[in-house]
C-alpha cells in the first residue's frame, strides 16, 4: 500500500568621500545606509508559533508600515458580516519576543489606534478558528470590549512586504483533530514526552501519526462467486505520516505581487496492508473514507502568524471487475511533496513528486479477471481559511490474471498468466485562493498533473 528563498541584496555602490575628507569611519551617509540595507534586507525565519504568538498589524503607505507585533488582539470576528473586535491586549506587555522574528526596532511597539487601513494577521481567534487576514475599512464604534470594526480580506504582501521568507515546519501529531468514520480504526502518535498509542504494539516514531484500519468490503453477488466464507474480502493495514507545511515569500513591497511564493505540504510516508477474498468491485473506483483529520498549525514568519489549515481525509478505494480473487500483503515507504510555486514569468505552476519503495509479503491470485485497491490520503492546505492546494496521494497494489490461475507465491499452477503491482498516484489542483499571497488573480483552478509509478511485485513471469 500506500500511500525563499534567494535574497538579492541590491546595494548600491557608494560615493567616493570627498578628497579633503578622508575615511573617518563615520555611521553616516552611503555605507551606513548600505550596512542598514543589509540588516533589514535578511530573510525572515519561519517556525512553529509559539503559543502566545501575538497580533501583527501593518498599515501600508504609512511612514514605519512594516508589519509589527501588536498589543491588540481579536476579541471577535463575524464571517458573515466581515465585522471584528480588536480589543488591547494586556498580557502583550509581558510576552518576550518570538525568538522567530526578525529584529526590529519597532518590534515591541503597539499601533497609535485601530484605523481604516490596518492588516491584521491573528491567530485562531473567537469566530475566526482559522486565523484572520484581514484590512480596516471603517471603524465603526468603540465597546467594552474594544474597536468594532469593518474589515475585507487582505493578502499577505501588505504585511511582509518586501521581505523575504522560507521554511519547512513539521506538524505536529497531536495537533490533529482525528474524526474516526468507521467502527474499526485506531490512531497513534507519539511526541517528546507524550505517548499516545492505539493498536497493541504499534510503534511510532516521533512527529509521526498513525492510523490503523480494517474494514470489510462487498463482496461479489451470488452465482459470480463461490458462496464460501473465503470468498469474504476485507481490506486492513496502517498509514503513517508525518507531514510538513513548506512556505517561501520573496517580496517586492507590500503594494505590488512578489518575486516569488511557494505553498505545500511534503512529509514521510509509510503503511503496511492487506486485501483479502473478491471484492463486488467495479471499473469505478469506490471509495470509502475512514478518517479525517484537522489542524490549524501558526508559523511565525517573522513577527506575522501565518495559520495554515491542513486537512487529511484517509480513505480506501477499490476497482475491477469483481470476479478475481487475491490475497496480498505488501509495505510501502518513502516520501511526497505537492504544492504550488510562484514566478513573475510563469505564474502560479505545480510542484509534485513522490519517491516510494514496497516490499510484497505476500501474494496469492485465484481465477481470472482484475482489481485495484488503494489506501490512500487526500490532503489540502490553505491560509487563514482559504484552501490552495489539494493533493491526493494514492499508493495502491493492482492485481490481474488471465485464462486459470490457482496458486500462492511461487508455487502456481496456471493455464494462462498472472501479475501483481504495486503503485503510486499523485494527483491534485491549485486554487484560486493562492492569490492571498498578493499574486495576481489566476481565472481558473490549476490541476497539479498527474504523477504515476507503477512496479511489478510478483508474477508469472516475474523472475
């Protein structure tokens, strides 16, 4: 089974002194200059958010817009209306410094006032679980609780401007909220200093989560198979996972697209399973989801909380003709990476890829005919809400036999030939929301293209 950045430091050469004024090694004039567009021009770092991760607020065109970390906080946000709260935020004074941002002087500072022209980037906050990016486009009244304000959807690059950004942040498990869908499904992770385990004797790495499953399939109708008990077809195994969220920005200033931009999600991979007896399968694949699952992580990409929203929907799937009967096992590891990447030339293009290795345990292949079966995971990542990437990854094993096949392993008897394989798809579509990033607006979704690998595990011509 299966399953930014390059910062280009433009400085200008400097005037030579004049004659009669020799090099004093004054703080002033072009090398100071220089030198301060070296310190504010190195990229910004991207890790996980701490968990008081405060408000960052911009107001662009202003004289010191670049994005800050505030002493405001949402207090509330109405999705329907666009209306929010931006109340002070007492505890702000006392936070220390994310050691993720990048320093500055103004840091530490709170804005004068919520006014029409304010970003605010939050975390998960009341009525936003998603995160807000949003602008001020009229203050409405002060309450008890804060400013009400009126706001629209910003994008990314009236905070970070013509900074710079790249990073790669695991996720980790136990920030998942899992949705188990059928009775039989068991979830595992582990962390440092917290264990959590599902399935007696499942071992999980760190960072990783765990799902193991078995569900029974329909089985092929009567008088199109054999009546007996081992003709029933069940599918079970385990999918392991350890995904990241990747981001890169390389910006040209907070009114205009950037130079660059990446949004995905790549991690490790690994699963073990099993398809057993003849499944009532179909030239449509079925699928059946058995797990979903939800996080919102924060990276603190400077002093701006970026949330992003991961979804992951585990499922099973299965084709054919329903008249072969299989009985294989197989592991399969390796790693995947999907998402989009941005360029002033190309626009938004996809980026996929996956690099996975299997070993058969075991195979067995009854009568003639085919099937195809699959444990998979789509996933898909946004920002602050908006989803910009899907991505399906499907590792499977596919089974086919011609003429009379009975056997297992490599002991067959057969008036005909036999195959099984093993393999990967990797599917999926860029959309539109990617413009948060303050790209221009693409007028339709991207399909990621299609990756396909297939394998051979074992066979009758297989040496």
């Amino acid at each position: 089974m299966p399953a930014l950045a390059t910062t280009a430091l433009l400085l200008a050469a400097g005037c030579s002194s004049p004659p009669s004024r020799p090099d004093s090694g004054a703080t002033t004039g072009p090398r100071a200059e220089a030198a301060a567009a070296t310190a504010t021009e190195r990229p910004l770092a991207v890790a996980a958010a701490p968990e008081d991760t405060a408000t960052a607020t911009a107001r662009p065109g202003a004289t010191g817009a670049q994005a800050q970390r505030s002493k405001l906080s949402v207090s509330s946000y109405d999705s329907r209306t666009r209306r929010a709260v931006i109340s002070p935020d007492g505890g702000a004074d006392t936070r220390s410094p994310s050691p993720s941002a990048s320093p500055s002087p103004s840091a530490s500072q709170s804005p004068r006032h919520t006014a029409v022209g304010d970003v605010i980037a939050s975390a998960p906050a009341p009525g936003a679980p998603h995160g807000l990016l949003a602008e001020v486009t009229k203050v409405i009244r002060e309450t008890a609780e804060g400013t009400e304000v009126q706001t629209e959807p910003a994008r990314l690059n009236a905070l970070l401007g013509d900074d710079t950004a790249k990073g790669s942040v695991p996720v980790a498990p136990a920030a998942f909220a899992v949705d188990e869908l059928l009775p039989d499904v068991d979830v595992s992770w582990s962390k440092t200093g917290d264990v959590h385990v599902g399935p007696e004797g499942a071992t999980v790495p760190l960072g990783s989560l765990r799902l193991d499953v078995r569900a029974d399939l329909p089985t092929a109708q009567a008088g199109t198979a054999s009546a007996s008990t081992s003709a029933a077809a069940s599918v079970s195994g385990f999918v392991q996972i350890a995904p990241r969220v990747d981001f890169r920005y390389g910006g040209e200033g907070a009114a205009a697209a950037p130079a660059s931009a990446y949004l995905g999600v790549s991690g490790d991979w690994s699963s073990g399973w099993a398809l057993t007896g003849r499944a009532d399968a179909s030239a449509t694949p079925a699928r059946i989801p058995f797990a979903t699952l939800h996080a919102d992580p924060v990276l603190q990409v400077g002093p701006v909380p970026v949330v992003v929203n991961l979804d992951l929907t585990c499922y099973l799937q299965v084709s054919g003709d329903g008249r072969i009967t299989v009985d294989v096992e197989q592991q399969v590891k390796g790693d995947f990476t999907a998402g989009g990447t941005f360029g002033p030339a190309q626009g938004w293009t996809p980026v996929s890829s996956s690099d996975m290795t299997s070993t058969p345990v075991r195979t067995s292949v009854t009568t003639a005919g085919s099937v195809k079966a699959a444990l998979g995971a789509e996933a898909s990542v946004g920002l602050y809400g908006t989803v910009g990437v899907v991505a399906d990854l499907a590792p499977y094993v596919r089974g086919e036999a011609t003429g009379t096949v009975t056997g297992t392993d490599d002991r067959f008897e057969a008036d005909g030939s036999w195959a099984v394989y093993g393999g990967v798809d990797l599917t999926g579509t860029l959309r539109l929301q990617l413009t948060i990033f303050g790209t221009p607006v693409f007028r339709r979704d991207i399909p990621l293209g299609a990756l396909h690998r297939e394998w051979p595990l074992a066979g009758s011509d297989t040496p």
